[in-house]
C-alpha cells in the first residue's frame, strides 16, 4: 500500500492564481474548473485539487516525471464524493509502477487544503516520499 499527501495554503493559492490567471488553464481540467468555479468561494476546492495532484507525484517515484497537471483530474461521484481519474502519462505511469485501487479524501479549513491519495500495489523501486 502506498499514501501521498499534500497541503496547500489557500490565501497563497489565491494570490498565485489572481496573479497569474493562465495557471488556471494549465493546471486544471474544464471539468475540474467548471466545478470549483461555480461555487461561491472556488479557492478551497481549487487548492484541494492541487494537493490531490501533488499528492498523487507523491506516492511512487515513478509518477515524479514525465506528468502533467491534466493527466491527474479530481472527478466528483453522483454522491459527491471525490474520484481520481488518470489521463496519458499519468495512467500509463501509475499501471507501470503496479498502482491499482486509487482511492482520494480532500478536506479543507478556512486557510488550508489537504488531499491523501491511497493506491494498493506497488513495485519495490521506492525510495521514500519526499515532501
């Protein structure tokens, strides 16, 4: 079993995205975007999304390269709950390393996101995780 986890300060989040308005676009999906933007505060869910992306590089050497930001996509189900859809080198990587049965809580306070990613399996190449 592998774990990946990020944190994410919110009000520096903010500020980087006001700032820089194209990252947006590079780091999320429209489907991603479309979600958070239409709540009445996006930051706290953007910035949890970020964590599950990073948390994701996180849980096996083999995901620290070669990944863009759209290839790791936080889907809600029909019961709102949060999913990990793979996309590309993301999915090619993660069944490389032997990764199966994904599983993703995000959690937010008023002035930071968190996200664990969970995957069972794993190929022994692992070295530690680095934060």
């Amino acid at each position: 079993m592998r774990i990946g986890i990020d944190i994410v300060d919110i009000g520096r989040f903010k500020t980087v995205a006001q700032r820089t308005p194209r990252l947006l676009q590079r780091v999320f999906t429209e489907n991603e975007l479309s979600y958070c933007l239409a709540k009445a505060n996006p930051y706290p869910s953007l910035a949890a999304r970020f964590a599950a992306k990073e948390a994701f590089r996180k849980l096996h050497p083999d995901l620290r390269r070669g990944i863009r930001f759209h290839d790791v996509e936080v889907t809600v189900d029909e019961q709102g709950r949060p999913e990990v859809a793979l996309h590309g080198a993301a999915l090619a990587n993660c069944q490389a390393a032997g990764l199966q049965s994904l599983r993703i809580s995000l959690s937010h306070s008023k002035m930071q996101a968190i996200a664990a990613i969970i995957a069972e399996g794993g190929n022994d190449t692992d070295e530690g995780s680095s934060g």
